[in-house]
C-alpha cells in the first residue's frame, strides 16, 4: 500500500468535506468507509431528525417503535456498528 498524508475515515458529507479540504493543501488522501456504498450516514439525510413512535407516525397510522428504528438501522448498516 502506498502512504498517504491523512486518512479520513467515514464518507458522509463531513468525511468526504474534509477528504476534499486536505486534497485541497496538496495531501494524499485516503477515504475508508464500511458501508457498501460512499455517503455513511448522510445517505440517509433528508434534512430529517429520526424518531421513532411519534404522534405524527400515530395520527398517520403508522406503526413504530424506538426498537424498531434501531432494529432497520441496525440491518441498514449491515450490523458493523457499535451498538
């Protein structure tokens, strides 16, 4: 492997915003991310704040639970997380 300058781990909008910061100053830059696909957790940022069991999921009918969250976000990310 060849040597890079900084290492940023993680390619959400903050990670893949610091890659482009240091690539910018002239360093190597090596972005590492353990989902699948690049985006981390941005990927699922519509300028939305999740929440599970809310009244507004109740007055829409909608079934949910805080386990349940955890639960799909726990398969979203492939169960590698620190719970």
């Amino acid at each position: 492997m060849t040597d890079v300058d900084v290492i940023v781990l993680g390619s959400g909008f903050a990670g893949l915003r610091a890659a482009v910061a240091a690539s910018s100053t002239g360093c190597s830059v090596l972005v590492v991310e353990a989902q699948s696909e690049i985006g981390g957790r941005s990927r699922y940022s519509w300028s939305n704040i999740m929440g599970a069991g809310t009244r507004f999921q109740r007055e829409a009918g909608i079934e949910d639970s805080p386990k349940a969250m955890f639960d799909q976000y726990m398969r979203l990310n492939s169960f590698r997380l620190d719970a």
